[in-house]
C-alpha cells in the first residue's frame, strides 16, 4: 500500500512538472509576442520621429535662408544709404 501512494505522488509530482513546465513555456511565448508587439511599436514611433525631424530641418533651414536674406538686404540698403549720402557731399 505504501508503495502505490508513493506511485501515486511521484506521479502527481510529474505531472504537476509537466503543467508547469507547460506554464513556463506559454509564458515564454507570450512576453516574446509581447516583446515583439514592443519592438514594433518602438519602430513605428522611431520612424514618426525621423520623419518630424526631416521636417523640422527643412523648417529649420528655411527659416535660417529667411533670416540671412533678410539681413543681407537690410546690410546692402544700409551700405547703399552711406554710400549715398558720402557721393553727395
């Protein structure tokens, strides 16, 4: 008798293994979806924040083109201004 209760344990111990080795590997399985879900997310946020900063560069050196035009024409009136005003004395 004895002995078919220790069966019987070794046997509930092995399958308690199984189930939880079972667990294991559908845990496993999961956080890799999970983790592949993650990286997915994070490359389609990786290329939406390229794509901002090509258009921030664009924005940007629009801006600066501005910007250095207008100072080029302001510095040319005034050097034409002085220029004037020295040729008529």
């Amino acid at each position: 008798m004895p002995e078919s209760t220790l069966e019987v344990r070794i046997a509930g111990l092995e399958g308690s293994y199984k189930e939880l080795t079972k667990r294991i590997d559908d845990l496993r399985s999961e956080m890799h979806r999970g983790f592949d879900g993650v990286r997915a997310e994070m490359d389609h946020t990786r290329t939406g924040l390229e794509a901002q900063m090509a258009d921030l560069r664009a924005e940007f050196r629009t801006s600066f083109r501005w910007a250095m035009s207008l100072i080029l024409v302001n510095w040319l009136s005034l050097m034409a201004g002085i220029f004037l005003v020295v040729a008529r004395k």
